[in-house]
C-alpha cells in the first residue's frame, strides 16, 4: 500500500519559537507472511525559508513461514538532509522472536548499529520486549526498550499506542515514559499525542494529529510538540495488517534540531565549540537579522562551551555563566532542559 500526505505542520522546541512547515510525505506498507517492508519520507519547506529531507525504512524476513512462533531478521536506516548541510544518518540491525496468534501476541528482541547526529558516530543499541492484542476494533500494542547511546547515554523508553477502526473514522493515540540510568541526574520525560483519519473514500483521506515526541538522540532531533493537518492520497485504505510492526504507529518525526543563536550584528565571522563537537570549531550563520545561528545536536544536560568572532580569542560569552577549566583557562557552561 502507497500514500501521499501533503499539508501544514506547526512544530514547537523548548526555547525556540514554533515552525511552520508546508510538507509533502510518501510512504509504502508492504505485509507478506514472510516479509515486510515500512518505509515513509517527509519534504518539509518551513515558512521563514529554508528545507529539510528526512526518510526512513525497514524491512524484515520471518521464518519459518505460517508458524506461532518465528524468528524475525532485519535492517532499518533513516536520515536527514537539511538546507544547513547538516545532515544525520541512522542504521540498524536487527533481531526478534515473535509469538503470536491471530487476536494476540509478544516479541522480545533488539537492535545494534551506529547513528551519526551531524557531529560524530556513535553506536546504538536497543533491548526490546512488547505485547500487542486486539480488541474489538482497536489493537493495541505495549512496549518496554532500555537504551544505550554513545558511552555516556543509557536510559528505559515504555510506550504504548492503540489504534481504533469503525466505518470511514481511523484513530490513533499513543503515549511514552522516558527514564535514565545514565546520567545519573537527567530528568524523566513524557509524551503523547493523537491522530484522527476521516476517510472520504477508498483513496482519500483528511488527517489531523497533535502532540510531543521526545528527544531522538542518535540523530540529534530535539524533544518537540506539534500539530498538523493533512490530505492522504493512497492506492487503498489501509486494511488491519496481519502483523504488528513495533514502528507502524509512530506519527511524525522531528522537523529540526537545536538552535544556537548569537546576536552580534557586526562581526563577520562567528565560531562555537564544545564538548557537543569534541571540540572541534562550527561555523555559525548569518541571518538578515543580524544573528549568527548554527544547529547543534546537544543531548539533555549541561555542556562546556567557548566563543570565537572573526577570527580572534576564544572565550565566554556575556550572559553565560563562565567556569575555569582543568587547563587554566575559562569556558561557558550550557544547560540544554
């Protein structure tokens, strides 16, 4: 099954102001009882200038065929290519057993691979156990998933999302919990949100959804919430899939990363560095504004940081708390909520 969703996308981040997006979105569900294969894309042109490309797929082997209980292999891949040539890069390898019937079932398993948030590779590795069911209309599905992201980032995401059918309506609803075990002092977060299909017929559909999604920190997509509305152009209506795929019900990714944003109208040059680039100098960009921004992926926490315009000493900042360094010198310190 293929479809097409072209509309308007608010999405807002902690400390930035909200995005509108205009964005076009293709995506393609194909279910064998020995394969599958989930692969969507979103073009988004936001409304003050500038573009982002994002796609993601997976695609699974089962064996053996038409038994309770299978074995599951696959890859998954995703990445990003946003108008700052910034871009990030996701792929996966994965493994899991699945038991299932036809109203009911559990899988256990995970996935290893390596993330690259525009910065630096790292690896990732998910655990992963889960339990889906059919009720009546609605399927819902449960899931548990502890985390491990660099060497520095560990944390246990619980999810759970269902999914409504009845006459021409199609609701969704999910919600998370995110908690760490490293760092230590990280806080807890949450999300949720909503979607609604009306379908006009077997081809067209209108789609509203809303909510917040957490922070994706492979690919450095900040935490953010949204609301859109959409029109879906598909080949058919989607029928109940004969199997649950863990990521069939996520509903929209990140639009965009952090921003850092300096203000110095004068300067012709501004660069920025710290432990978030293992300390490597990023070039900022002017605006016609006279700001200098560049998207920076910094996980959730606190950061050092120095300062360099056109071309001259590194330093702090003003309005940035300054903290002496273990090398004799001074650095800034950034608290990313």
């Amino acid at each position: 099954m293929g479809s097409l969703d072209a509309g308007l996308t608010r999405v807002g981040y902690s400390g930035i102001p909200g995005i509108t997006a205009y964005s076009i979105s293709p995506a393609l569900q194909l279910f064998r009882p020995n394969a599958s294969v989930v692969a969507s894309g979103v073009f988004s042109e936001f409304s003050g200038g500038g573009w982002t490309l994002q796609g993601s797929g997976s695609g699974s082997v089962f064996f053996p065929t038409g038994s309770r209980f299978q074995a599951e292999l696959g890859a998954a891949l995703a990445g990003s290519a946003p108008d700052s040539g910034s871009g990030t890069a996701e792929l996966l390898g994965l493994a899991r057993l699945h038991l299932a019937s036809a109203r009911h079932g559990l899988w256990a398993g995970g996935s290893l691979g390596r993330t690259w948030d525009g910065v630096s590779w790292r690896t990732a590795a998910t655990l992963e156990a889960a339990a889906w069911a059919r009720l009546g209309e609605a399927t819902v599905v449960a899931s548990s998933s502890p985390s491990w992201i660099g060497d520095s980032l560990r944390f246990l995401d619980n999810e759970a999302t269902v999914r409504w059918v009845t006459g021409p309506l199609e609701l969704g609803a999910y919600g998370g919990f995110r908690t760490w075990f490293e760092p230590g002092n990280a806080t807890a977060t949450a999300w949720g949100g909503a979607s609604a299909a009306y379908w006009l017929g077997n081809n067209l559909a209108i789609v509203a959804a809303g909510g917040s999604y957490p922070t994706d920190f492979g690919q450095g997509f900040p935490s953010g919430s949204y609301v859109a509305l959409t029109i879906r152009v598909a080949t058919r209506r989607p029928p109940v899939p004969g199997r649950v795929e863990s990521r069939e019900y996520r509903l929209l990714q990140p639009l965009a990363r952090p921003v850092v944003r300096v203000r110095a109208p004068k300067a012709n040059t501004v660069e920025i560095m710290g432990d978030f680039s293992d300390w490597r100098p990023l070039s900022l960009s002017r605006g016609p504004d006279g700001d200098w921004t560049v998207v920076v992926p910094m996980a959730k926490g606190t950061h050092r940081m120095n300062l360099r315009v056109n071309g001259g000493d590194w330093g702090v900042p003003p309005g940035v708390t300054a903290l002496n360094d273990d090398f004799g010198g001074v650095v800034g310190i950034l608290v990313v909520e």
